[in-house]
C-alpha cells in the first residue's frame, strides 16, 4: 500500500468546472505539498501546507491533519490547467518527499 | 525561493555511453536531491547529494551506476553510466530550503 495516495487518478472536465483532488497519506507529516507537473516534464510547487487552507488564484487547497488528507481544488478551470498534479510528504530526518502517484488532469475547452 | 537549472533538457544516447546531467541553484541550499521518473511511473527518489561527502543512495541505486557529485552549496551532477534502455526517464534534480522544496525543469532523457 502506498503511504501517499491521490484520487482520483484521470479526470476529464470541461473549461469552467470546479476541480478537486483529493490526497491521503498514512505516514505522520507536519506539512504537505501540491506539485504541478506538465506534459515537458518540469514540476511547480504549487503549495506547502502544515494547516488550514491556502489560496493562489484559481488554486485552493485544504489540509486537514488530523485525518490526514488534502484536497487541492481549482475554481474556474482552463484547459491550460491541464496536467499531473502530485501531492507529496517530507517525511523523516531529511525530509525526503513521499510522492502519489498523480492525478492526470484533462480539461477540455 | 530558489530558481534550478538543468542541463541538458533532453538528450538521445547510445546504449553503453554516460552522460552526466548538470543542477544550478541560484541560492545555497541545504539539502540537493536526484529523482528519476520512468515513463508513466511517480517520481522515484536516487539519491541525496551532500555536500563535501558521499551522497547518500536509496535502495535500488548504487553509486557505480549514479555517481554524483556535490562541491558546494549550489551545483550538483547526476551521472547515468553504461546506460540502457530502461534508464530511459525524466531525472530531476530538486532543492529544499527550510520545509520548501524547489525542482528543476527535468532532463529527459531517451537511451537507444
């Protein structure tokens, strides 16, 4: 079983939808990310989040620790939004990353 | 923040050869790390590169097969040696400063 799991793993929506991706993660973290993967290859940390919420944009996303999950929603989606999003957990003495397997996101125009 | 540069972006290499990827920060950082990406696969880490020391190799890797190199605080190379097909993949350097992870565009690499 994985330590950090994403749902779901495609997802096809059209431009304007509201968008969320949920992230699970069984080992103890103090904080999670939100990378942003395009198609080139190159990744974006989109969030680093211990708590709450946080917003850039059309970007929101939500931890809750104590059930340890987080979602990342988009609002007002755009086809340029499409890509793989990965959550990821530092985990322990260096802080190594434990990544999900990615949620491959399509929108459409 | 930090900006990481790679070189190169993408190459094509020949079964057997080495080719030895490059990683610039244009900060000094702490931590440096090498993660492969094999096609349609998550992002697996290689290795922590530290510097004035051995890097330290997660299971799978070995140091004869990816020797890297750390001089200082902001450089560090990946070499992929005698390389075959199935190291064919993204290798992506990444950084951390403070809880902030920072990752470089990717090399693509294709082994023919």
């Amino acid at each position: 079983k994985n330590e950090v799991e994403q749902s779901p793993q495609n997802l096809t929506a059209q431009e304007g939808e509201f968008i969320t991706i949920n992230c699970s993660y069984s080992v103890g973290i103090s904080a999670l990310h939100w990378l942003q993967q395009h198609p080139g290859g190159g990744i974006v940390s989109l969030f680093m989040l211990s708590s709450g919420k946080k917003k850039h944009g059309r970007l929101i996303a939500t931890i809750n620790i104590q059930e340890k999950h987080s979602s990342l929603h988009i609002t007002a989606s755009h086809p340029r939004d499409s890509a793989v999003y990965i959550c990821a957990a530092p985990w322990g003495a260096t802080n190594k990353l434990i990544f999900g397997t990615g949620t491959l996101l399509a929108v459409q125009p | 923040s930090a900006v990481i540069s790679q070189k190169p972006s993408r190459d094509i290499c020949q079964r057997g050869t080495s080719l030895t990827i490059q990683c610039q920060v244009d900060s000094q950082v702490t931590m440096m790390f090498w993660y492969r990406q094999q096609p349609g696969q998550s992002l697996t880490l290689i290795a922590t590169a530290n510097q004035g020391s051995e890097a330290t190799y997660e299971s799978g890797f070995v140091i004869d097969k990816f020797p890297i190199s750390r001089p200082n605080l902001t450089f560090s190379t990946l070499t992929v040696s005698n390389m075959s097909p199935e190291d064919s993949s993204i290798y992506l350097c990444s950084a951390q400063q403070g809880y902030e992870q920072y990752f470089g565009p990717g090399t693509r690499l294709t082994v023919t």
